[in-house]
C-alpha cells in the first residue's frame, strides 16, 4: 500500500444527537488510524439546530482533521455531500451515514488495498450488517418501476422477485459488479466522484445511490466486496410519513425520466 495515499470521509448530518456523534467520530478515526492522511467532513443540513452547530464547531476545533460545513439550509443528502467537491483532494472518498460503525481497524485497509490493486474500480461498497452481525440485503439489481412499487407496498407478494431484486440467491459472499450500490457506506475512488460530479442534486432523497452507481458505472466500475464489512444501525424510517413518501414518489419519477422507464 503506498504511503501517500489519503482518505477523506462525508458524514451529512440532520437534527443528530452530540452522543452518538461522538461516537461515530472517535470510530471513524480509529477505523483509519493505519493511515496518515484522513480528513473527516461533517455537513450539518440542520442549520437550526444549535445545540448540533455548538457541539460540532467545538469537535472542528479540537482536532484539525475534521472540517465542518454548514450550509444555510437543507437542499438533501446529495447536496449536502456535493458541498465536500471543491475541498477534496483525496485519493478515496468515504460517504457514511451517521448510523454507520467501523468494527475494527483492519477493515478500511482491505477496501483501500483492494482498490489499490483493481484501477478499474470506481466505486466500492462492502458488506453492510446490522449490529447482530444478521446482513442487510441491500445490494439490490437495477431498479425497475414493478421492483420498486413492490418494495414500496411492503406486500409479502412475488417473494421470489423481491428476494432476485436484493441478490439474495446468488448470496452476498462473492466479489461482483454492482448495479445499484447502497448509499449508507461507498467508497469512491476521488477521481472519479470528481468527474461525475457527485450526486445529482435533483434527488432530496431516495434513489441517489441507485443513481450515482448508474454514472459511475458509464464511466469505470462499481462493485460488492464484501471481505470488509460495516454495520449499519438503519435509523432511516421516514418512508412512513406522508412527506417521506412524497419524497420518495418524486426521486422515482426523477430517476426513471432520467434513465427511462423500466417497467418489468
């Protein structure tokens, strides 16, 4: 592994508490202790959240390796990470959501080293576990309208295509190309979030990881690699809501006018 290589990681964050925050930033920097070069970017997309604001300025004053963002007001994930683009020098850039965890310090130097052998490879998401170590099937194929509107139902109909849209029986244990890598943990190589531009800001949320693996794959390649591996607390439930849904119907109909309308 050359010695050179650097690491920067974005975390967006909305209405968080300090605790797990803390948490999650003394993990990060464990997680990558074996590197010399990290930079943690946390984007804070609750500007009203003043108790968030005081506790991050005072973490961005204690350690000069995290560089605080805040933006005036929350334009979604997307934006908010596409805030890091003209500050990013890195050789490999982490998005991670704030209900991610590292397990130990050897996993982020299987991922770098794998990307250090394999040039061609542009974006790499690992495995992603709950904390009961149960794994999270979200290494889903390519979206189509039928996949996603049965998702959406949460019917426990067409089991055998809602099991083959999440990969499930080829099983998540070997190394392949990855068609709709999920948003909670990626790992790009910088070069190439930089020449894609990062996500498009046109999803608040919903369907911008599907998307950006879309563009990464025109351009280089995206794959599953799961000898490493992250757990993930999934605290996202706002799918549940009527402005959760509204935001999700919008990011279906911006993804499939962009990519076209996949029906089957």
């Amino acid at each position: 592994m050359r010695n050179g290589i650097s690491i920067s990681m974005a975390v967006v964050l909305f209405q968080d508490d300090t605790d797990s925050l803390d948490k999650l930033i003394n993990n990060l920097f464990l997680a990558t202790s074996k590197f010399k070069y990290v930079t943690l970017f946390l984007i804070n997309n609750s500007p009203e959240d003043i108790v968030l604001t005081s506790f991050l300025k005072q973490e961005a004053g204690k350690d000069k390796r995290i560089k605080l963002l805040l933006p005036k007001k929350n334009d979604g994930f997307g934006a908010g990470n596409n805030l890091v683009l003209s500050s990013i020098a890195s050789t490999y850039h982490f998005i991670i959501n704030p209900d991610i965890s590292i397990p130990d310090d050897s996993q982020v130097p299987k991922i770098i080293n794998y990307l250090e052998n394999n040039l061609e490879i542009g974006l790499l998401s690992p495995l992603i576990k709950y904390p009961t170590g149960e794994v999270q099937p979200l290494l889903k194929k390519e979206s189509t309208v039928f996949d996603i509107a049965l998702r959406f139902s949460g019917l426990p109909i067409f089991k055998k295509r809602q099991l083959n849209f999440v990969n499930l029986p080829d099983g998540y244990h070997a190394i392949h190309e990855a068609e709709n890598a999920p948003g909670s943990f990626m790992v790009f190589r910088t070069s190439v979030f930089k020449e894609i531009h990062g996500f498009d800001e046109k999803f608040f949320l919903y369907m911008e990881d599907s998307d950006i693996t879309k563009k990464v794959n025109q351009i280089s390649k995206a794959i599953f690699f799961p000898d490493a591996f992250v757990y993930h607390e999934w605290q996202r439930n706002n799918r549940k809501s009527l402005k959760g849904i509204s935001i999700m119907l919008r990011s279906v109909f911006v993804y499939f006018n962009k990519w076209g309308w996949k029906l089957f």
